[in-house]
C-alpha cells in the first residue's frame, strides 16, 4: 500500500484508515456534516467581509451562488440583486 499522506507514517495512515472503517455509518455522516457546517460557516465569514453592507438574505444567496453555482441558485431562490 501507498501512503495517501506524504506527511504521515504509513503505519499511523493504516491506523488511522483502520479506525474509519471500523466507525459505525452514522457516525461517518455525523462527521460529514459537521465537516460541511464548518466550510458554509467559514464560506458565510468570507461573504461577509467581501460584502459587508450585504444583508442576511444577501448573504444567504451569495452562499447559495457559491454552493449551486450562480444558474441553480437562480432557478431555486430567483434572480438576485
């Protein structure tokens, strides 16, 4: 086996990959979801500071421009602006 990590010992990867696999299902989305809360909030913070007159609706569509692409988000949310 290859190392997925040139930074990490291929004996603590094997570890680590052991661990993922032995990790209940829900427990894997749990952590998936937190890990996708965490790039919208770090995406919503760099909105904000790219737009900072931009109301929470503002924001909340730029967010959604980001996550769909600008022609989905206008298709779900309407046109923007």
């Amino acid at each position: 086996m290859t190392s997925l990590y040139p930074d990490t010992s291929l004996k603590m990867e094997q570890m680590h990959i052991g661990l993922i696999r032995r990790m209940p299902s829900w427990k894997k989305f749990a952590i998936v979801d937190d890990l996708t809360e965490t790039v919208k909030a770090f995406a919503t913070c760099g909105i904000k500071q790219r737009h900072p007159d931009a109301t929470p609706m503002q924001v909340q569509r730029f967010l959604a421009d980001l996550m769909l692409g600008t022609e989905l988000a206008s298709k779900v949310y309407g046109d923007a602006r």
